[in-house]
C-alpha cells in the first residue's frame, strides 16, 4: 500500500526532486500550491509518475486551507519547504515573517491537528549567521543569524522543537545547505549554478568574500536528506536538528572558481571588497551521517561538470532568462 505525503514548495529547486522521489517510488504526493501547475514536476518525472500528483490549492499564511487541505489528502507525513528567500525577506520583513514563521507554524499546527506522524521541515545555515569559531559547527553550535530570513529559519527550527515537546509532534528540523547541481526548476542564483553560468558564458564574474567559508550539498543528495529523516523512526529523529551534507563539502568562494575554472579551461574572475555578507562557517555533517547513515553521494566538481554539460547541450534555453532566478 503505498503512502500519501503532504508537500509544501514540491515544485521548487529542491522539491520537485523530492517529490520525484516519492512518486517514482510508488508513493502518492499531495502538492500544496497557490496553483495546479505541473509544468515544473512534469519536466522532472515520468507521465506515469506524475499520475501519482494530486494538487491542492492554497496559501500557507491561511492556517483554515492548510489544515483542510491535510486533513482532506489523508497524508500522515508533512515535508515543509515554501518559503521566501533571503533577498524578499530583506525588502520585506513583515512578508517575510507572515510567510516563513506564520505560515510555518500553520503547517505544525495543522499537523498537529490531525494528528499526523512526522514533519521535516526545511531549515538553512543562514541561523549561524557569522561564527567566529575556527572548528566545523555541528548542531548544537551558537546561533546568531544575522539575516531576517536567518531569524526567521531559527525561530522555525525552535518553533519545530517545542511542536514535539509540548504537543507530541514528531517534527524534525533538516539543514540543507547550499545547493547546487541541475534540477528542472532550475536555478542560477545559487551560487554554485551562478558561477558555472557565468564563467561557461565568458561573463567577467566578479566574487566577494572570496575566502569565506561555506558548506554546499547537491539537490539531489538535499531530497536524499529529506527521505532519509521522513523515514527515521521517532527516537532518532523526533525534536532534533540534522545538518544536511557532506564535511569534505566546505568550500571558499575561491576553491569554487578554481574547481569551475579548472573544468572550462578558463575564465574571467576578478575579487572585490563588499560587506553586506558577512557568513563564513564550515559545517560538521557528522550527526546525520553516524546516526542516519546518510552520506551525499555529488561533490561539487562533479555537480560543475554536469551543469556545464546541460548547458552546452543548451537545455536551459537562455541560462540568463528570469525564471531561474528567485532573487
């Protein structure tokens, strides 16, 4: 008998991988969406796996449609990935909030409601803000985001917690890091997918903070997160936070351009001083990985490659249209 999940954000950069996962595995996906639009799942799966998508329309800042649109799917198991992005949450806080946190907390609370069995919720590294800690940070790290969007993620990760404590929730809060690779939702204004772009096109590519640090996971291995925590049992992941990566996947924003630069053969690159921001962290992806066994199986360069390959075979169209853009 296969399952029925509930899926926030499933046509995303992220999502739809997951829900082509879910689908493809003979599961049913419930997709919670402002619109019935199938285009970006359709160019992910097979028409026979797309049968096994049903749409439900809504918003999630109206708590009344989530918990009517769980209770009417049936679904036991909740993934939460919408949200706003750093850039809108920046111009607009108080959107930002309605949308990350209020509606966030519809998803627990509706969750809770009809008494479903786990919700993984799709957190950021944006909640360690700056660290000045020279040692990978696992997660019981010091949080202090120093983005409204990180405010807003470490709220909702402390928001997941007391969901369990208080009321019995089985929610876990998943930290997938910055992505990168291929996805049919694509997107260029990641910083992994930007600077391939850039550098493939001849583009003079100008980088900031190059010797900041940052941890990256390939979107494939972020929706081999999700499954992997929506199928824990309760004792291992119920209340908890789980970094989503690979430790050997910490990079600067130099390493980023020689590995690209390096795959091309070229490239125009200059550096430049700005602060606006300021994050720079390594991750330690140790918790997942010795309680879950959960090891990504792309690196970075390999992601590079094939994103140079899917351009060259221009499967984008115009890799600069705004449709790969959420900024």
């Amino acid at each position: 008998m296969s399952n029925v999940y509930f899926v926030t954000g499933a046509q995303g950069f992220i999502g739809s991988w997951v829900v082509k996962a879910l689908v493809e595995r003979g599961d049913m996906a419930v997709v919670f969406d402002r619109s019935d639009d199938s285009r970006r799942l359709a160019a992910v799966m097979k028409q026979e796996a797309l049968e096994r998508v049903r749409f439900a329309i809504g918003d999630i800042t109206d708590g009344a449609a989530v918990r009517a649109a769980i209770e009417a799917s049936g679904a036991r198991r909740v993934i939460h990935l919408a949200g706003l992005q750093v850039p809108t949450c920046k111009a607009d806080p108080v959107a930002g909030a309605l949308v990350n946190v209020v509606g966030t907390l519809n998803i627990f609370e509706a969750a809770r409601g009809v008494g479903a069995e786990r919700v993984v919720y799709a957190s950021s590294a944006a909640v360690f803000g700056m660290s000045e800690e020279s040692a990978p940070l696992d997660e019981s790290a010091a949080c202090d985001p120093t983005t409204h969007y990180g405010v807003f993620k470490r709220a909702n990760e402390g928001n997941a917690r007391v969901y369990f404590l208080d009321h019995g929730l089985s929610s876990v809060a998943l930290r997938p890091y910055t992505v990168y690779g291929v996805g049919r939702r694509m997107r260029f204004d990641l910083t992994v997918n930007e600077f391939t772009r850039d550098l493939w096109a001849d583009r003079h590519l100008e980088v900031f903070g190059e010797l900041f640090w940052r941890p990256y996971v390939h979107v494939r291995d972020a929706a081999r997160a999700v499954a992997t925590v929506l199928a824990a049992p309760d004792e291992r992941v119920a209340g908890r936070v789980f970094n989503a990566g690979h430790s050997d996947e910490n990079y600067r924003k130099l390493d980023l351009v020689e590995i690209i630069t390096r795959e091309l053969g070229r490239g125009d690159v200059g550096y430049v001083s700005r602060d606006e921001d300021p994050r720079d962290y390594k991750v330690s992806f140790e918790r997942i990985r010795s309680e879950l066994d959960f090891v990504p199986e792309m690196r970075v360069p390999t992601g590079v490659a094939e994103t140079i390959e899917a351009l060259e075979r221009e499967q984008f169209g115009d890799p600069f249209d705004g449709r790969y853009s959420n900024i």
